[in-house]
C-alpha cells in the first residue's frame, strides 16, 4: 500500500483499537465471572490472598510494554506526518473568525482547498485573530492555527471527492459554522478551475472520499 | 475495639452548644459538619450543571434545533464546564470526604486546622458566588469555554476577568484543603496506625493533596495573568504585543492535567477500600496500590503536553510528553488489576456501594482504554478536539468521580445520616444511570471518530441519528441521578435506623456509631490490625 | 493525644508543616511568572537589555538593602520572643513593618517614574517600543506588583502579631503566629532576591 497519512493514522487507531477492545473484554469477562463465581451464597467463606509477587510483575511489565509499542506506532506515524516530501504542492491557509481562506503560490485566493489528485499537498497554516483548529478528518490532519506564528501540515491527496474542512479550536459564537471543503479533482478539471473556471460543487468529483 | 456500649452521645448534627439551626453550621469548625456543608454545595452546582448539560443535548437532538442561539450554547458549555470542574470535581471528594470521613479513617478527632477548614469553605462560597456574579451581570456570561483559551479569552464577553478571578480564589480554598489533609495524614493518626495500616482511601486523599498544593498555584497565577492582561494590557499573551498564546496553554495544562489526578486518585482510594469490604478479604497488594497512587501524582504532573499534540508546540515536545502519557497508564493498569484480583476468591455481596464500585472499574476501564488513542501521537490527530475526546474524559471523570462520589456516599451514608437509604430505589438508580450513561457517551466515541469536532452547536447531517441517540442517553442517565439523589435526600431523615457497621467494614469509622458524635473519640483508638483484616468480624456481618 | 485538641493555640509542629507547605505553594505561584519570565527573556534578549537600562539600580539596590535588614529584625523578633522578652520582640517588629514601609514609598517612587516615562501597560509609547521591551514592562509591573501585595499582606500579619502580643495570646510558648510570619516574611525578601538581579541587572 502506498504510504499516505491516513495510513499513518489508521494504522495506529486500529493497532490499538485491538489490544483495547482485548483487555476492554478481558477486565469485563473477570468483574462478570467473579461477581457470580464467588458471590456470597456460593462462597460463604472467603479465601485470604495478600498478592502475589509473580503476578503482579507479569501486570507491571506487559502492560508497559504494550504501552511502549503503542507509543512507537503513534510516532513513527507522527514522523510521517510531520515530513512533507520535498516538491510539495504548496498552499497557504488563513483562517480568521469564522472562515478559511487558501492561498495559492501564483497569488490565486479562494474560500475551497482545490488540489490535482495525485500530489503532496504542504499546507502552510496562521491564523488572523483568534487560535483555530484546521481538521481535515478524510485525510486524517489535523493542526492549530495559532495567530503570531505558522504551523504546517501535509497530506497525499490520493482519493478524489469532496471533504469536509473544520475548526476544531472553540473561536467563538460562529465556530460550528467555520467550515469549507477540500476538493480533490483531476488534473485536467483542476487546471480548469485554476484558469478561472467556476468553483467545483460537491456533486462534481466522484464521491469516493468518505 | 471490642463490643463497647456506646453511652448516648448526642450526633454530631445535633444542635451543640447553645446553637442551633444553620448558624451552628455555618460557625462550626467540626471536620463532619463541614464536609456536609461542601457537599449541600457541590450537589446543587452538580444539578445545575446536570441541567444545562442535559439543555445541550436537547439542543443538539437534531442538526436543525434552536432551542437557544449559538452564543447562548457557548455560553452554556463554558458554564457546565466551569461549575463541573471547578466547582464540582475538583473540590469533590478531597472536600466532602477528605473532611468528613479522614479523620475517622485515621482516628484523629478533626483536621489539623479546624478554624483554616472552615475559613476554605468561606473562600469557596465566596469563589462561587464570584462565579455567579460573573454570569448575571456586566455583559454576561464568559463564552470562552472552562479552558479560557488565549487570545480568545482576552477579546470576548467582559466578564472573562471576574470569572478567571473566582477560579483563583476556588484554586485558593483548593489549596488550603491540601494543606490540612497533609498536614491531617502526618500529624493526627492514630498511636498504632503506620503508613502502611492506613486505609488506600486515605492514600488517595494523601497523593491529591499533594497534587493540590504543588499545580494548584501555576493556575492560580495563570488566572490572575488573565485578569491582569485583560484590565491592564501587559501583554504576555497577546500575540499583538509579542506574547506567545501556547505559553499559556503550557501553564494552563500543567495544572489542569494534574487536576484530572486530583479527581481520579480520591475515588480510586475509595473504590480501594469498597473491593475489600464486599469481597470479605484483604486488598490484593496493599503496597502496590500505594505506590501507585503515588506514581500517577509524580509522573501524572509531567505530561500536561498530550493536550498539546497539534497545538503547534515543537515535534520533539510532543515525542517526550507521548512517551509520559503512556508510562502514566501503567500505574491506573495496575491498579484495576489488583481491584479485580481482590474478587478471586472473595465472598462477595453485591450491596449497592459495590454496584457503583464495579461500574467505576468497567467504565473508567473504557476511559481509560480510550486514552491510549489520544496518547498515539499519529492516532490524536484524528481524534483531538473531537466528540472521542468528550467520551474519553466524561467516562473518566463522571464514570471515575462521578461512580466514584455515588459509591462513597451509597456507603459511607450510614454514617453521614444514621439511616439506611432504599436499597431497591438505589439498584434502580444505579440500573438507570448504568444504562443512559453508556447510550450517551459511546456513540461519541464512533463520531468523533468519524470527526466530529467538539463545542459545534450544529453538525453535518451524517451524525443526525448518533447524536440523536445520544441526546436519549443524556435523557435517561439524569433521569437515573434523579432517582439517585431523591432516594438519599428522602431517607436521610425517613429511613431506617442503620446499624454502626452496616457493610461489616474494618477501618476505624465503623467503630463509631452511627451517626458518629461531634467528637469522634473519647479515648484516641488503638490500631492493631491492617485495614481490610476481617478475622473475627463474620459474626458481627 | 496528637488528634485530640480543640481550638485555641496552634500546635507548633503542626503550624510549621502547614507554613511550609504553604510556602511550597507561594514559590509555585512565582515560578509560573518566573517561567515566563525565562521564555520571554531567551526569546528577546537585547530587548530585556535595552529595557533594563531603564530602570534606576539605585532605587532597586536600595530596596534589596533594606527589604534584608528588615528580614533580620524579623528574625530578631522571633528570637526574642522565644527568649520570652515580648517588648523588645514587639520593637522589632515594628521596625519590621517600618522597614516594609520604606520598601513600599521607594517602590512608588519608582513606578511613578516610569509612568511618567509612558514606561507603562498600553502606554502610547511604550506600545511604540519592540514587543520584547513591552513584555520586559507587563512582566515587571506585574511581578514587582504581585511581591508588593505580599509585602502589604505580610504587613498585615505582622500588625495582627502586634495586637496579638500586647494581648498575652503570644508569648514565649505560643510563638507559632510570630515565627510563621517570620518565615513569610524570609519569603518574600528570598523572592525579592531573585527578582532584583533579573530585572535590574541584566547585562
């Protein structure tokens, strides 16, 4: 599989979404079978354990350990994210309370992330007023845009379609509002639009996104 | 600790002194009136803030509902954040517990600082009605959200100084209650009672206190620059004049990450102390759950950062405080483990403080199996600032605190009223809340997967049916904390007597009677025996 | 019979643990503003340089000069209380709250100065200045303001110590309220030492 960042991302959702859902079960499976198994009616007389040296080392050390492991799949995602390949495609963001605003190296400015399918996408990210969140969930990026300094995210705009950009960073009465949509089109309808074509409509990429 | 015969000392509610009514409350200094007097407090700020999360949820049933304006929801999520958190959680169980059961727990007859005790419930009244203030007048309510994120909170409602103000004066009265359970555990236990004889509840209260004293003055001093910027203009966070707005996020969260602990660690105490009694055996590794209380205070204070992850803070920042916040689960791992070992081989009783006991464990396991999502720095950036964020620290701090504050009172109420609540209303309660808590918060878990972001008054038709659904769930879990609080304020002059040892417990306020005298003990008692030492007490059961 | 007392007089280790931890909590305060201070500092040094010149070392030399002398008659008074001679613990305290208040007069007469530079939080002018030497001022009104609340709040106690004295509520055995106010007394000249050198002597 082509290296992306939704990926990056998913790949450690799902890795732990195993081992959580495993001892999510385990931790309930014992507080079920114990509550019956040893219920007072069936087990008037209860047994005295002070603890037990070897278990107890078993539960510090595997849990650690399976801690260690989440944290090395969540950084070498994170390595990957925070990189953007060299030749990126390179737009600015601005946002400002409550839109966004993406500008483009020739100067073109427009209120929709439009990108040719197929690239390196490095956004570069401030924000005029007030701290706001840039989340774009259908490619798993998410960065603040935080005013007096800019931050950066990147994403491979491998799936045509049309998603959803928005604030996660509470700005105020409007912030629900504050959204605007990546569109990822082919190239030769992206040059279109770039050239002065009329801005592209939910319904004019194919939907395979979300 | 034989069979003494109690000879008739009037309980501690009585009126004392010549005093009676409300002004002998006020005045009075005694660590069990006092701890009533903060939990008569937290519950009506706890149902008021019930209330406006559950106009929330009303407000959010479907996409296309105005109930209220934007702003006014804003509004509204800032309030029920503030109250839940500052006036609520926080104070919780160090305040109501840490004052009306530790002195029993240890055998002393009051805190250390009687009269300073006394003075930190006035700071904070005072602190609470500050806050009050702040929402009915000059311009109204702070809509900032309870983080009073910056340069957001420098430019909006005008009421944002009084309110960050009565957070510092609420930090203030935090403080001075740390300093009396410190001082309270080092100085009054009982001849015999070591460290190690000491019951985990009060270890717990121990490692808060601590974490109390030592993050509590970064927030306080955070406030005040808050305050300070807004009336003067000095600049520190405002980028306009060279002040970096993650700065405050960094001494925002060094204190308020550990305020999660100051919530959690209490309750674990107390959930350490209920697996004991209604299993009828000792606590499976006494010592390993101590230190652990401990561990999470230390490595719990440096890993504020993971609320930071995309907030622009540098990569390298990132990478230590991911390493941390993973580390930091280990001791919570550890310690759920050892409540559930503490059932193999037990005799158990499921009483209703073991009913909410269990809950605590099987839903602060969900929050926090959860956690490890949002520590997985690649993980966060889809779930940060989400609805799974919502989920994660609701199940823990109201599955946590909240099953936790329901356990503790369920059996320390005996104690509290000298009567015994409905045992049947209280299955009921616990049955209803169980139910609507689960339906209400896991569907946030699925959208914020699916990237819903958190504090929106509307959303994007793809989550109508979840957060309907969830809205339901809101609907029957306060129905269900209805029935909680109406059956402990109906019996808690209606039920029935309650026995001095109702649950059988082996800690040193079960030796008192119920309810306990003004002063709890004539003659300082004794300890001889560990905590959870059941031998020769089954006849008594 | 460590839990059995009722209220009246402090037990004295008791009244020293809570003091200190007490203490614990003031120097977390000030580390929040300290830790600012460092950020702000590492981030624009010749600002803080440049800005530093404007404050007067005399005034600030003499501060730290008499803000120790009057730690030491504090000390003195805590010593001669417990040696049980009450008046003259009485005169060094006065001398204490005198010392205070010099403190404070000469910390107006510097503020008041800079005002009347524009030195000051949203002054026109010194909004004209780089963002460095604005944070420099927000940082030294709010510090030196902050440690002068605690000046005037340790005054406070001391005069309450006073009261307490010519009463017989304190004397030679019960010497907890004076020896508390002693040691935030220390507090705040300690806290004074550090801002001293990091506002007027940066070179």
């Amino acid at each position: 599989m082509e290296a992306t960042t939704i990926g990056a991302v998913d790949e450690s959702l799902y890795y732990i979404a195993a081992f959580a859902f495993l001892l999510f079960f385990g931790i309930v499976f014992f507080l079920v079978y114990f509550s019956v198994r040893y219920r007072a009616k069936r087990n008037p007389v209860p047994t005295e354990i002070h603890g037990n040296n070897l278990l107890e080392v078993l539960w510090i050390v595997l849990p650690t350990l399976l801690a260690l492991s989440m944290f090395f799949y969540g950084l070498t995602g994170y390595n990957f994210l925070r990189h953007a390949p060299a030749g990126s495609f390179e737009v600015a963001v601005h946002s400002r309370q409550w839109s966004w605003s993406f500008e483009y190296p020739d100067g073109k400015k427009s209120p929709q992330l439009v990108v040719p399918v197929g690239r390196d996408v490095r956004l570069t990210i401030d924000s005029d007023d007030v701290i706001h969140g840039f989340y774009l969930p259908g490619y798993r990026i998410q960065v603040d845009a935080v005013p007096g300094m800019k931050t950066y995210a990147w994403f491979k705009a491998t799936r045509l379609g049309a998603f959803d950009i928005l604030c996660t960073v509470y700005c105020g009465t409007n912030h629900s509002e504050m959204m605007a949509k990546l569109f990822v089109l082919p190239q030769d309808k992206y040059e279109t639009w770039l050239a002065g074509g009329a801005a592209p409509k939910d319904g004019d990429a194919p939907m395979d996104g979300e | 600790m034989g069979d003494t015969v109690h000879e008739a000392r009037a309980p501690y509610f009585a009126p004392q002194g010549g005093r009676r009514g409300i002004l002998s409350w006020l005045t009075s200094t005694n660590h069990k009136r006092i701890g009533i007097l903060y939990l008569s407090l937290i519950g009506v700020f706890f149902s008021t803030a019930v209330v406006l999360g559950v106009l929330m949820r009303v407000q959010l049933q479907s996409p296309s509902m105005r109930l209220m304006d934007a702003r006014t929801y804003n509004i509204m999520f800032t309030l029920h954040g503030i109250i839940q958190i500052f006036l609520v959680v926080i104070p919780g169980i160090p305040t109501i517990f840490g004052n009306f059961a530790l002195p029993m727990l240890v055998g002393a007859n009051d805190m250390a600082f009687p009269r300073l005790n006394l003075f930190s419930w006035y700071l904070f009244l005072f602190g609470a009605v500050l806050a009050a203030v702040a929402v009915f007048t000059n311009g109204g309510a702070p809509d900032t959200g309870w983080t009073f994120y910056v340069p957001f909170s420098l430019k909006t409602s005008v009421n944002v100084p009084l309110a960050t103000f009565a957070v510092f004066i609420l930090g203030m009265s935090s403080i001075l209650t740390g300093i009396n359970i410190v001082t309270t555990v080092h100085q009054l236990r009982a001849p015999g009672m070591t460290f190690f004889k000491m019951p985990l509840s009060v270890w717990g209260l121990y490692a808060t206190a601590w974490v109390q004293i030592l993050a509590t003055p970064i927030v306080g001093i955070t406030m005040l620059l808050i305050v300070v910027e807004r009336l003067f203009g000095i600049g520190v966070f405002d980028p306009t004049k060279g002040g970096d707005p993650l700065l405050y996020q960094h001494l925002f969260w060094i204190y308020s990450h550990p305020a999660v602990y100051i919530m959690i660690l209490p309750a674990m105490g107390i959930i350490s102390d209920l697996f004991p009694v209604f299993s009828r055996k000792n606590i499976f590794g006494y010592k390993m759950i101590a230190f652990s209380s401990l561990a999470i205070a230390s490595v719990g204070s440096l890993v504020w950062g993971h609320h930071m992850y995309v907030s622009g803070q540098s990569d390298t920042a990132d990478i230590i405080f991911s390493l941390l916040t993973f580390l930091v689960a280990v001791p919570s791992a550890i310690k759920v483990f050892n409540w559930i070992a503490t059932m193999y081989k037990g005799s158990i009783k499921l009483e209703p403080p073991f009913l909410f006991a269990l809950t605590f464990v099987f839903l602060f396991s969900i929050g926090g199996l959860t956690g490890l999502f949002l520590g997985a720095l690649s993980a966060n950036v889809q779930l940060h600032d989400t609805y799974f964020v919502v989920a994660h620290f609701h199940y823990i701090i109201f599955g946590g605190f909240g099953f936790g504050i329901f356990a503790a009172l369920h059996y320390w109420y005996p104690k509290m009223t000298g009567r015994m609540y409905s045992k049947t209303a209280a299955v009921v309660g616990w049955l209803v809340t169980f139910v609507g808590f689960n339906v209400f918060y896991f569907p946030m878990f699925i959208m914020g997967w699916q990237g819903m972001p958190r504090r929106y008054y509307s959303y994007l038709p793809k989550f109508n049916e979840l957060q309907l659904l969830s809205s339901v769930g809101s609907y029957v879990l306060a129905a269900g904390v209805a029935i909680i609080l109406v059956n402990l304020l109906y019996n808690a002059k209606r039920g029935a007597k309650a026995p001095d040892n109702p649950w059988g417990g082996a800690t040193l306020e079960w030796t008192l009677p119920s309810p306990p005298p003004l002063e709890n003990w004539e003659e300082p008692p004794t300890v001889t025996k560990g905590p959870y030492d059941y031998s020769g007490m089954e006849e008594k059961r | 019979m460590s839990g059995h007392t009722h209220a009246g007089p402090i037990d004295r280790d008791r009244g020293c643990i809570g003091m200190w931890l007490f203490i614990c909590t003031e120097i977390l305060l000030f580390g929040g503003l300290f830790l600012l201070y460092s950020v702000y500092r590492y981030k624009n040094p010749a600002d803080f340089h440049a800005a530093s010149q404007d404050l007067s070392r005399f005034s600030g030399t003499l501060n730290t000069i008499v803000l120790i002398t009057s730690s030491l008659s504090a000390a003195l008074a805590v010593h001669e209380l417990r040696e049980g001679r009450a008046a003259r613990s009485k005169l060094f305290i006065w001398a204490t709250i005198l010392l205070a208040l010099t403190f404070l007069t000469v910390k107006g007469f510097e503020w008041a100065a800079k005002f009347e530079h524009g030195l000051y939080p949203n002054a026109a002018h010194l909004l004209s200045l780089p963002p460095g030497q604005i944070l420099f001022f927000g940082l030294y009104f709010t510090m030196t303001g902050l440690h002068a609340i605690h000046v005037i709040v340790g005054m406070g106690i001391f005069g309450y110590g006073l009261r307490a004295l010519s009463r017989g509520k304190i004397d030679a055995e019960h010497p907890v309220l004076v020896e508390n106010a002693t040691l935030f007394w220390h507090l705040v000249d300690v806290i004074w030492i550090f801002l001293f050198p990091l506002f007027y002597l940066i070179s």
